[in-house]
C-alpha cells in the first residue's frame, strides 16, 4: 500500500494536494449525511504517504495535521473527525485506488 501511495504521488510533479487524482469511479454514492470533499480525500492520502502506513498511530497523527492546517481553519466536518473515522475514509480511498490499478493493469 505504502509503495502505491508513493507511486501515484510521484506521478504528481507538481503540488500532489491540488494535483492528485482520486478515481472515485461511476457508482453513486450511498453515504449518508455529509461526505468527504477531494480536498479532503487529497489531504488525507498525501498525508497518509508521507507519515507512512506503517506508523502506529499514523490516523492520530493525520487527524493532528488536519486540525494544524490553514487548508480546513473553518472545515467543522473534517477537524472534527477522530482517528477510527479517519482510518475508514483513508481505507476507502485506498481501496479506490487499488481498483483502478486493478482496472488498468
């Protein structure tokens, strides 16, 4: 997983959290309530890369840069999720973009 998130920020030459490309695909979305925005997604994987998979508390560790960045100073929903909450979503992404490597092998 690590080596996938480092391989699709590597193929962002620029600034991966404006850059990076998420392949949501073309099912709607069944979530209910409010649902993470693709900056949001963004940040979180970027973040999830450079702390590392591995890290022992690596979604504690997320939530804290989410709560220390102008990016989301008045973003209630992102700052005010917990580290289980954060640890799905990053799981879903991730799941994301093995599928699409999966799809495009």
């Amino acid at each position: 997983i690590q080596l996938l998130l480092d391989s699709k920020l590597d193929e962002c030459k620029q600034d991966p959290l404006r850059h990076f490309s998420i392949p949501y695909g073309s099912g709607g979305s069944t979530a209910k309530g409010r649902v993470y925005t693709e900056d949001e997604d963004r940040f979180l994987l970027v973040q999830l890369a450079r702390i590392g998979i591995a890290s022992d508390d690596v979604y504690d560790r997320i939530r804290q840069e989410v709560r220390l960045s102008p990016l989301f100073r008045f973003d209630w929903f992102i700052k005010s999720r917990n580290a289980q909450e954060i640890q799905r979503r990053c799981q879903t992404l991730v799941g994301l973009l093995q599928k699409a490597g999966r799809a495009g092998e």
